[in-house]
C-alpha cells in the first residue's frame, strides 16, 4: 500500500481490511501510559481487542444489537476500543461529558435510558449519585481485556441508528442528535482535507512508499464528534492517531510528533500566541489567526511542514496555496 487511500464504505470493511490487512502492521494509536510512557498500537491490535470488546459486549448485555450503551470517562485507549466495538455490535452509543454537573448528566441519561454506561471508574464530583443511581448499569470501559476476540460481521442495516450525541439546546437543555454509521462513514471520503497536500509533500520529498505515514494529533475528548470521526475516518489513510491530553499538550507534542492535528480554539490561541512570543522551538504545528506578524508565522509553516485542522476545517496555510484571507480562520475560531 502506498500513497493512495483504501477506502471502504462500512465499519466492518474498515476493522477487516484497512485495520486487519492493508496497515496491519503499521502504527494506528499512540497513547501517554500509567507509567507515562508512551505507548504504540498496531492498527492490527487495535482490532483485536476491538474485537474482544465486541465480544465482551455481546455477552455482558446478553445480546448488543439495539441495546444504548452510554460512554462515561476520560481519553483513554480502552476508551477509542469502545467506541468502534459498540458500532461493531450494532449498539446505540451515547458518548456523555464528564466534566459536567450531575444536573445536567441525569438529565441526558434519563432521556436516554441506558442498558448499560462504560466508565473509566475516576474519582469525579459527581461519582457516588451515579453509583447510587445506575450502580446495576455501570461496566469497566476495560472490560474487555483478557478476553477472546469476537467474529464480526456487517451491520444489518447501516442506516440504523447507531449513535446519540448531546449538543448544547437553544432553551438551555442538551438536545441529542441522531446518528448512523452510514452517515458517518461516507463522510470520510473527502473530510481528511489535510491528508492530500501532506501526500504531495511526502511524494516531493521521495519518501518510499513502505515509510510513508502520517500522524494525527488530536486533543479533543472523545465525547466530541470530530474526535470520534477521526477515528473512523484516519484508518482509511493508515494514519496514526496520537491521543493527547489538553493539560500536557507540550509535553504530548514533543513526545507524539505529528504531521497534522486536532485541537479545540483555546489551544490554537495558545499556538499563536507562542509562535507570536518566538516559543517556535515546542510547536510541532501552527495555526494563522490573523497574526499580527503574519510573515514570521507563514515562515513557520514552510520550514516546519505543517498543517492544523480546527474542527475539521484547515485553519493554517496550505505551502503551495499561500497564507488564508486576512480573517479566514478568525471566522473558523468564531464557528
């Protein structure tokens, strides 16, 4: 496989061939240890235990098809399993926000009455109303480890409801959308804008087809749909995710160096404050906000051979297209 995309249109086509076969061996998730180390996995082990969930899954809820399992808990690797594990075992999957209030989490668990919530167990605000409230419920997001990988198979109808994702409601009550994973999929076919440029430079460069990857870093919760898009999308390039964590970011970047990257506006501001400040040596990518000093950031961008999607739209300078209109990406950071 080399420059060239493999892409495929359903979730099981994407864990069987592009996971499982075609980037089998190459790196599909980085991640920080409890050792703080930094760990690599295979998109072939990466499919294994997505596997092993699905399996686990099917049997914890004695059948997972229909079932709405809500995800509950911080960036983790168990946490990216899940998530394409319940879009393998067909559930409905409900991704919450942990750093809200219990107000606001009872609310959306009751609206979506769950047969089961995944959670990482951490010691929040709002931990023993949930244990009091949902105690029969709860699983380990890790439940899965030590079992043995499942047999998979194509969704009955990919047009299905398959996950709920809550947004902010307009009469200040999280509303949920609904989605499938028809709908997702299909837009992986042109939403990795930062992918073809980066091809054009590697092709430039005339590295071997069998060393080419790119590497995606990304710091957004996975309760927020482009995380979880990315990581549907990213195995039809080969392209490693680097999970990050927004409270290490420097630390994460220097030690998870990554081609492109995914962050929320409070980050990107950080960036260009910094590149502002001359702190260029630390950023591994960089964002074009209207700079004050635009040329030194441009320059940035050319010696560093970066680009920064923001909630998947580019808000930085493709090399051969020229710097973006003088407010393009301060109306990005305003959507």
């Amino acid at each position: 496989m080399g420059y060239e995309p493999h892409m495929v249109d359903t979730v099981y086509q994407l864990i069987t061939e592009n996971m499982e076969q075609v980037y089998a061996d190459k790196p599909g998730l980085r991640y920080r240890g409890g050792d703080g180390r930094i760990v690599t996995v295979t998109f072939g082990a990466y499919a294994k235990d997505i596997r092993r969930c699905a399996g686990w899954l099917e049997a914890a809820l004695h059948g997972a098809a229909g079932r709405r399992v809500c995800l509950l808990g911080r960036n983790s690797y168990p946490y990216a399993v899940a998530i394409l594990a319940l879009l393998a075992a067909e559930t409905v999957q409900i991704p919450l926000n942990p750093s809200k209030s219990w107000e606001e989490l009872s609310y959306e668990l009751g609206l979506v009455e769950p047969d089961a919530i995944l959670w990482d167990g951490g010691d929040y605000p709002w931990r023993d109303q949930l244990l009091a409230a949902y105690g029969g419920k709860l699983l380990p997001i890790d439940g899965y480890e030590g079992c043995a990988p499942a047999q998979l198979h194509e969704a009955a109808d990919p047009r299905a409801l398959s996950m709920i994702m809550f947004t902010s409601g307009t009469t200040g009550r999280s509303k949920g959308v609904m989605l499938n994973q028809w709908s997702i999929m299909v837009t992986g076919r042109d939403s990795i804008c930062s992918w073809p440029p980066m091809v054009e430079r590697a092709r430039a460069m005339g590295i071997p087809d069998e060393k080419f990857q790119l590497n995606h870093f990304s710091t957004l919760p996975l309760f927020h749909i482009a995380a979880y898009a990315n990581l549907l999308h990213w195995p039809l390039y080969g392209t490693a995710t680097n999970l990050a964590d927004a409270r290490s970011f420097y630390r994460d970047l220097a030690d998870m160096p990554s081609e492109s990257m995914a962050v929320v506006p409070a980050i990107a501001e950080m960036l260009h404050r910094d590149i502002l400040r001359d702190r260029r040596d630390k950023i591994g990518a960089c964002i074009c906000c209207e700079p004050a000093d635009e040329e030194a950031v441009r320059d940035h961008i050319t010696r560093l051979n970066r680009t920064l999607p923001l909630y998947k739209r580019i808000a930085a300078v493709h090399l051969s297209e020229g710097p973006l209109p003088r407010n393009a990406a301060g109306k990005l950071l305003r959507k």
